[in-house]
C-alpha cells in the first residue's frame, strides 16, 4: 500500500513514529501524485546526463576560481581549500572589513542570492554556489557589488 498525507494518521502532516491508517476507504488514497516537478526533474536528469557530469564539474570548478581570482585582491577571506585536490563547487568566504550580514544584503539588493553561514566561533561567512548555468559574468557581477561594498 502507499502512504501518503491523507491516507494516515498525521496530525498537521507531522510524521508519526507508528503508521496508522486512515478509517474506511481513505486508507487507499494516500493524495495527488506531484505529476510536473516528476516531470521537471526527469528533464533535469536528462539534461545532466546529457551534459555530462565532468563537464559540469569543471565548469563549476572554473565559476568558483574566477569568483575568488576576483575578490582575493580585495581583503576578502576564504574559508574554501586552495588545494586542487580539495576544491569545493563553492566559495565560502567573508571581508576583513564588512560584515557578512551586510555583503549579504547588498548583493539581496542586487537580486543576487547567497547563503549566510556561522561557523563555530560565530563568525558569518558568505558562500556562493554557481551551478554550470551560471555565467561568468554573473560570477563577475558578484564580485563586482562585493568588491564595491567591502570597500
């Protein structure tokens, strides 16, 4: 039988430490198939595959270095590896002068999205991740509000 969000007992749709089913012919109908983003990721897998995992990998890896080539002279820090061997498809990285919290808003402001990290010491840290369609101007244009804001 499949379980889904109607057919059981989930209270709020909290998952239950013990399934329960629903009473009378409900139990059999455990809601609507999420049929477009099945679809949509069936595209994305076929795009993947298309493209080709070492290319993507690659390109990524490219996006990243021409992100850090481009703030490393400005007084940024980076928490990402230097080493070939250690490269991430991210950049984390924060300024030595402005905090992360405000390089976040700024590039917000600029439509640019990034994810805001702690570490354990408290410290916030920014962390860019370019996926293959991004552009390299885009990685320019981030660098670009950064370096404009840190200064």
């Amino acid at each position: 039988m499949i379980i889904g969000g109607w057919n059981v007992e989930s209270p709020n749709f909290i998952a239950q430490r013990e399934i329960r089913y629903a009473e009378g012919g409900r139990k059999f109908e455990p809601g609507g198939y999420n049929n477009v983003p099945i679809a949509g990721m069936q595209a994305a897998i076929a795009l993947l595959a298309e493209v080709g995992l070492p290319k993507i990998s690659e390109r990524i890896l490219l996006l990243v270095a021409t992100l850090k080539d481009e703030l490393a002279p400005v007084d940024f820090k980076f928490l990402s590896p230097n080493e070939e061997s250690s490269r991430s498809t991210f950049l984390t990285f924060r300024s030595r002068r402005v905090a992360a919290e405000t390089l976040a808003n700024a590039l917000a402001e600029n439509d640019v999205i990034v994810s805001l990290r702690v570490d354990r010491a408290d410290r916030s840290w920014l962390r860019v991740s370019p996926h293959f369609y991004n552009t390299f101007a885009e990685m320019e244009r981030v660098a670009e509000i950064l370096n404009r804001t840190n200064l």
